[in-house]
C-alpha cells in the first residue's frame, strides 16, 4: 500500500490523513513518512483502521 492508495482509502472510509495520525497516535508527518518508507507495521495497522472503520 503506498501513499495514494492510503489517500484513496481515507476518502473512501471518510477520514482525514490527520485523523488516521491520531488513530495510531503518531504526527501526521511521522505517518506520510512511514508511508513512504513502505514500513510494514504501520501499514498494517493502517489496513487494520480501514477494516473495522464503518463508512459513514
């Protein structure tokens, strides 16, 4: 999952990338920077947000 698949997934569950910061409780610039470096628990956690998060 790279950074625009992150951002389509935010748009698609109605949540905002700092909102996702929070729910993993990192700055926004510390999660753009994971990310990018493709860093495979965050990603993991980020698919486990996008999993149990009902679209509104």
């Amino acid at each position: 999952m790279d950074l625009k698949q992150v951002k389509i997934e935010c748009l698609n569950h109605n949540i905002t990338m700092s909102e996702l910061a929070k729910k993993l409780n990192i700055s926004r610039v510390w999660l753009y920077n994971r990310i990018q470096k493709k860093d495979s628990k965050t990603i993991k956690k980020i698919q486990d947000i996008f999993n149990s998060v009902v679209a509104k």
